[in-house]
C-alpha cells in the first residue's frame, strides 16, 4: 500500500471509536492523517469536550512533524523542554507532545498518523492502536 486510502481511514477511525465503547472511555475524537498531514478522517463521538478535535490533530500533526509516536515526543519533552518547546513554536503550536499520536506504517512506509482525544493519553493510543492494527498496518506509537 503505497498510500493510506479513504477505506482505510475509515476502518482505523472506526475501530478505534469501537475500542473505546468496549473499554467504556470518555468521548473520543479520532483524526487520521495522511502521510502529508492532511485529514483523510476525522469524526467526534457525542459528549466531547470543546478543544478535542484540536488535540486529536496536534497528536497526530506532531508524530508526522517529527517522525516519532507522540509517546516518544512526550518522553522527550521531559528530557529536553527547550528542544521541544522550540519545535513547536517552529510547528506554530501545532504540536501536542503526549501519547495520543500513533503513526501509520506499512512495512517501512509511513502513510499517516492517527491522533486521538478524550480520555487519559494512554487509553487514547491504546484506541489508535487498536484501529491502526485492525486494518493490517503497523502502529508505532513512539
């Protein structure tokens, strides 16, 4: 798979929203990136609170600016705020550097991101895991 489809999107988002009615989670927002940044899918269960969606995309947005899972941006966040701090201003604030952000890999092609919202950070990648795995892809969340 060269690129992430539509269809592909769809099934990520949809069995990351279905993950997190299993685990009976907080509202979610998943927002699936392609390997450009743009939105392919993006959708917000009933009950969310105002700034998920903008979370959900600075979770994804940040793991593709950086080529890392947001784990890995928040692990390295602790140990170099400046770095961190510095890149998101470059980024415009776009970044939200807290597990949540999953990229999308199929073999050794990135083909997006998933960003997720809601409830604590690491239920929110568990979900994006979850969606990424079920469409056969390889999730690398930091």
């Amino acid at each position: 798979m060269a690129e992430l489809t539509l269809d592909v999107a769809r099934k990520i988002l949809d069995v990351a929203l279905a993950k997190g009615i299993e685990k009976k989670l907080k509202p979610l927002v998943v927002t699936v990136l392609d390997a450009r940044g743009c939105v392919k899918v993006s959708a917000a269960q009933d009950g969310t609170s105002l700034l998920r969606s903008e979370i959900a995309h600075g979770k994804a947005y940040g793991a593709l600016a950086m080529g890392m899972g947001s784990r890995a941006l928040f692990q390295r966040a602790q140990e170099q705020a400046y770095f961190i701090g510095a890149v998101n201003t470059l980024a415009q604030g776009r970044m939200v550097p807290v597990p949540g952000g999953v990229l999308i890999q199929d073999g050794g092609a990135l083909l997006g991101a998933v960003g997720i919202s809601g409830d604590t950070s690491d239920n929110d990648e568990a979900c994006a895991v979850a969606g990424i795995e079920a469409a056969g892809l390889k999730a690398n969340a930091g």
